[in-house]
C-alpha cells in the first residue's frame, strides 16, 4: 500500500520534530473538514461570491485564426478577485485555520500574489497575517508590497540566501516552529510536507472541474491538452487534476528556463533538477552534487523557485505530463502577443503556459481543442517587462 | 568495537558526571581552524564534538548558525573535505563525533556511501533536524549496519511522541529545549519534569538537551533535567568574532561551562 502523503516516491513529511505535532493536527483537521458538508457549502460561497467563481473559459477566436492550428481557450484564473488561482487555496486553508481556532496566518511570497491573496482573506476574516518575502522580490515586485500593507499585512523582508521565494518558504518555516501554537502556515503552492501538497491541490482542482464542465457545455467534449505555468505548481495541479484519469488529455506544464537551461540562471526543475529533500518533501530540486540547493533564476518571481510540488514530479516521472522549458524571451513575446492578439495582459508567470501552448497549437489539426490556464494578471509585470524591453516609464 | 557514545555515558554515569556536547560548523573559517577548534574542546571538557555539515538553507537553524554556514560555504566546504577532516582528527582523538546536518546532505551523497564513509572515519554518530521520527527509514538499515548512530530529536510540543521516538533512539536523545531553531535565549521555559516524565519510565538511552543554552550556569540547570547539555550557537558566536583566533577563547569558555557542569 501506497503510504500516505506519497506521490509515489514523491512528498513525505520532511520537518523539524517541533512542527510534527502541528502538521498532524493539520491532517487531522483537514480529512475531518474536506468532506464535511458544511465546510464545502462555506468554501463555494466564498468561491463565487467573493472570488467572482466560477472564472470563464474564453474562446480565443483571433488566437485560434492566427496561429492556424488547434482552436484555443483560455481559462480566466486572471479575473478571480486579487488577479490570480491563489485566492482558490488560501480560501480553502483560511477557512479551515479559523475552524481550528488559530489566529495568526503566516505565509511566502515570490511574485507577491500569494501573499495579497493571504492578506486578502485575513482581512476578510479577521486573522493577524504575516508576510515573508525575499527583499529581491519585494524590489522587483513593490506594487504588490504596498498592496499587502493596505490591506493590514506586515511584509517582513528576507535577506539570507539569494533574498528570493526559497529563503523566504526558510524563514516562514522558522517562524512556525517559533510559534506553532498560535500560527497557521498557509503554503501558496502544492509544496511542503503532507497534507500541503494534496490540500492545495484539492483547493485548487476546482479549476479542473470547471474547465471540464465548461468545455462539455461548449464543444460536448473533453480538450486535447490542457497547458499551465509551473513553479511549486499549483495553477497546473489544479487545471490538471481533474484530467488525470482521461488519458486522451495532454497535460502540459511550462516552467521556467530563465536565460537558457544551458546557462547557469534558469529555474528548469524538471529539465534539470535531481532528486532530493527539502521544505518538507522528496521532490526533484536544482542542486549541486553535495545537495547544495542552487541559486534560480527566472524573470518571473513566481516561477523562481529551486524545486517543484511533488505530485508534479510524479506526473512526470510516469509520462503523465509532459513540462516545456520556456525562456523569458518566450515568455516575453508571449506576454506581448496575448496583449496583443486578444487584450488580455497576462501575467508573466501565466505567459510562459502561453508560450508552451504556441509551441504545439501550430502543429495540431483545427479540430483539436488547447486549454490555456491563464492563472494571473500581468499589471503588476507592466514595470519589468518594459525594463526587459529597455523602456524607461517614470511616473511610478 | 563499542560505539564510543554509548561508552561515554557510561564512564560519565560511573563519575556521576553530566556530559558536555558542543557543537561547531566545519569551514568556519576554514577547516584547519575548525581542527584546532574540536581538540581544543576535547581538551577543555567536551564529551562530545558535533562537527556541523554546512547546507545552503538551514531551515532549523537561527541567524547564527545560519551566517556561519554562509561564511563556510563561501569557500566551498564540502562532504567529502569533512570526512578528510575528522579522519586527521582521529589520529589526535578518540572522543566521539558526530556530525550535525540536513537530510538532502545525506541523501544527495548516497545514504549507503554516507554510512560507510562515517564508519570508514569513525564519526559516531549523525543528528538530521529535518528528519523527523516518522521518516526515519531514509537511513535506519545503513545507520543500523554501520553501527553509526541516528540520533532522534524530541521537541516541547512532542509530548505523546516521546515515548515512541524514545523506545526506538540509540546513543543519545537530542532534547529540543525551546520551540523555535537554534540560538542562545536568556530564558528556557520548558516544563521538562513534564516533558520529559515519559523517560522516567522506561530504560532508555540518555537524553542532553540543547537549543538555546548561552553560558555554564544555564548548562547546570539544564543538566539537571537529564544526562547532559548540547551548546552551538554560543560557541558559533565566538567564533563569528574572533576567526581564525577563536580557539582560545572558544576553549575558554568550554572550561568555563565545563567548571559549572561539574560544581
């Protein structure tokens, strides 16, 4: 038998003796409220009411023309409230940390969506909210810092490490095990020690479901491929998850090669990555040959990370999904085509599943159907992407 | 060959001492100076000498260690260096050593070739901060064949953890002292009589605390509680101060708690 919280050989319980009480807790709240009637009645009214769910699958029609190939829908994670998929699983671990009484939410931020959605929830349920963020991140991302802060957040800046998302996952760690009490970690990514991995992706498979539902309602039958950005992945696991079991379905994740996965500044996990254990789980990881996690790169902080949810490393490792590696040039031109072609700005994280997808929708028949997850908004990019383009804007 | 922590407790307990394990991270500043450091220690009153494995992200670990690691690995200190360094040890000691270090360390290098390579130097032991009790079969055949310990951690939140991971523990029982990760703190607040009760009560192995313990006087007490105390980060400090120069005044202050341990 399969032991729990495995993927496989993928995930574990990978932590300090002093949070294993907390984690077990966490389990053992989880599997009580995941089918609990109540909880889920909660958890859908939150969903459409106040995260503006179910998001729309949108028939790109001039994407579709242009590009000449299969026909291309775009799902609108974008448009949830706080622009991102995040607001789905912080939701879903909020409402279950206030069922278990706790009153202090901490959480890492890379790009800063996760930590606006957290900080989001906070104060719609009244929960003191602490955010760590890698101080490179908040210099590249301070639109969403000033967010985080209107919204009654504390951003606390981390400069060990490389002072991105892997340091700042470090030091949210480090508070839990100080506070383990009073705090709930609420993860932004199918990472970490069980029941994290399985508990954000059952909070975000709702995109899944909806896509499949949407996608029967408007072509009567499931697509061909569904693609999303993968980072700690949970944008994917969720638009994934629900196609695991329908084999006709190509599952597609785009992560991010940076500069070049032959260069030293890429995040590529799983181009590049070998196995080991870290923030809790055994999961591929970019790493040297003494285990030394490596320094990432990427030119979206939310695909910034050395390593990938477990479940991810799964999928891959039986051929189930199959993960692009996409430049930031791709990504880049991507971002702008989309822009472009439909009026829709996506994120630069959503832009390198965008990238992915222009790569194989070409080669496929028109009566063939891609899902695009578009799992961000791509305002908060606006400033680096015309620094990536060498355009100077002053008013900030 | 007796495993020389299980020797060690033994000779403490027919002297009615407590045992003195400190702790220092290898290559700060440089591995030559981490030699000098972990005789030093032996020689001031160290039962025990855990030599720490530098990892790029010490989650476990406060600022302290955390910057000590950084300054390690700025010039590249790795595994294979520090199996050379306690190997130049063992000519000058034959107290024990155990290494401090994270799981990815261990399992990158290959956990069988790890073990073999510890008994191979004769490290005594290894402590894993992030390989909690449940996960323990990463390493328990190879640590059960080398006969180098695994030494598991109990936490003031363990509670009724205790006894499990005690029924299974070998060599010593690593007391967490705090919640938190490691760094001197001006007060521990732990009920160990309560904490620890689950000990009483069986035949385990002995039991030292650390985590947070700064000077002599902080060590008596903790020491009370058990069969010794663990210091790291104290000592880090000094070392982060005076370099290459610390191993005096890092001997020292061993003495010093030494002396207090013993009074």
């Amino acid at each position: 038998m399969e032991k729990i919280g495995r993927f496989g050989d993928f995930g574990g319980q990978y932590i300090p003796e002093t949070v294993m009480t907390a984690v077990h807790e966490l389990e053992a709240a989880y599997d009580k409220y995941k089918d609990d009637p109540e909880f889920n009645r909660e958890l859908r009214e939150l969903y459409r009411d106040y995260a503006n769910r179910p998001s729309m699958l949108y028939y790109a029609e001039k994407m579709t023309k242009d590009l000449g190939g299969a026909k291309v829908y775009i799902k609108r994670e974008d448009l949830n409230h706080t622009g991102a998929h995040k607001i789905n699983n912080v939701l879903g671990q909020l409402l279950l940390a206030k069922k278990m009484g706790k009153k202090r939410i901490i959480a890492e931020t890379g790009a800063g969506q996760h930590g606006v959605a957290t900080a989001t929830v906070c104060a719609l349920m009244g929960l003191e909210c602490e955010v760590y963020m890698g101080s490179t991140d908040m210099e590249r991302q301070s639109l969403n810092v000033y967010r985080m802060n209107l919204l009654g957040a504390k951003v606390t800046g981390v400069d060990s490490g490389t002072a991105t998302l892997k340091d700042a996952i470090n030091e949210a760690f480090r508070d839990w095990c100080s506070n383990i009490d009073t705090t709930f970690y609420c993860i932004g990514s199918v990472m970490g020690p069980h029941p994290y991995p399985t508990m954000v992706r059952d909070f975000q498979k709702i995109i899944s479901e909806e896509i499949k539902a949407q996608m029967l309602e408007k072509e009567g039958r499931l697509p061909d491929a569904v693609v999303a950005c993968v980072g700690g992945g949970s944008n994917a696991m969720g638009a994934f998850y629900d196609f695991i079991g329908d084999k006709g379905v190509r599952l597609i994740g785009a992560e991010a090669a940076g500069r070049g996965v032959d260069t030293p500044e890429h995040a590529a996990t799983i181009a590049k990555g070998d196995l080991g254990i870290f923030h809790g789980m055994k999961s591929l990881f970019l790493q040297n040959e003494y285990g030394q996690i490596d320094e990432v790169y990427s030119i979206s902080a939310g695909l910034d990370y050395p390593g990938i949810g477990p479940e991810h490393a799964y999928l891959h490792s039986i051929g189930r999904a199959d993960y692009f590696s996409i430049t930031d040039e791709e990504a880049v031109q991507a971002f702008e085509y989309l822009s472009k072609t439909e009026g829709i700005i996506p994120a630069i994280e959503s832009s390198h599943a965008v990238a992915a997808a222009m790569k194989i929708i070409p080669e496929m028949g028109k009566d063939k159907i891609v899902v695009i997850n578009l799992s961000g908004r791509g305002d908060k990019d606006v400033y680096s992407i015309a620094r990536y383009r060498g355009v100077e804007l002053d008013e900030k | 060959m007796k495993n020389r922590i299980d020797a060690c407790f033994e000779d403490l307990k027919a002297q009615g001492k407590k045992a003195l394990v400190t702790f220092v991270t290898a290559g700060d500043p440089d591995l030559a100076t981490t030699e000098k450091i972990v005789l030093e220690m032996f020689d001031k009153g160290s039962d025990i000498v855990e030599i720490g494995v530098p990892f790029s992200d010490p989650i476990a670990e406060g600022g302290t260690i955390q910057r000590a690691s950084l300054r390690s690995l700025k010039h590249n200190t790795n595994l294979d260096q520090i199996f050379e360094l306690v190997s130049r040890l063992r000519d000058n000691t034959d107290k024990p050593i155990l290494l401090m270090m994270y799981l990815n360390t261990v399992f990158r290098y290959g956990t069988e070739k790890f073990f073999d390579n510890c008994k191979n130097v004769q490290i005594d032991g290894v402590i894993i901060p992030d390989m909690p009790f449940e996960e323990r079969d990463e390493v328990k055949e190879y640590s059960e064949k080398t006969g180098v310990r695994a030494i598991y951690l109990v936490a003031p939140t363990s509670k009724e953890r205790v006894k499990m991971i005690a029924e299974e523990s070998k060599g010593f029982l690593y007391i967490v002292s705090s919640l938190g990760v490691t760094g001197t703190r001006k007060e521990i607040s732990t009920n160990f009589n309560e904490l620890l009760a689950p000990l009483k009560e069986g035949n385990y192995c002995p039991a030292c605390i650390g985590f947070g313990i700064s000077n002599g006087e902080q060590a008596r007490k903790m020491a009370d509680y058990c069969d010794g105390c663990i210091i790291g980060s104290a000592i880090v400090n000094i070392v982060e101060k005076y370099g290459a120069d610390s191993v005096e005044p890092v001997g020292e202050f061993v003495a010093s708690v030494r002396e207090a341990l013993d009074a």
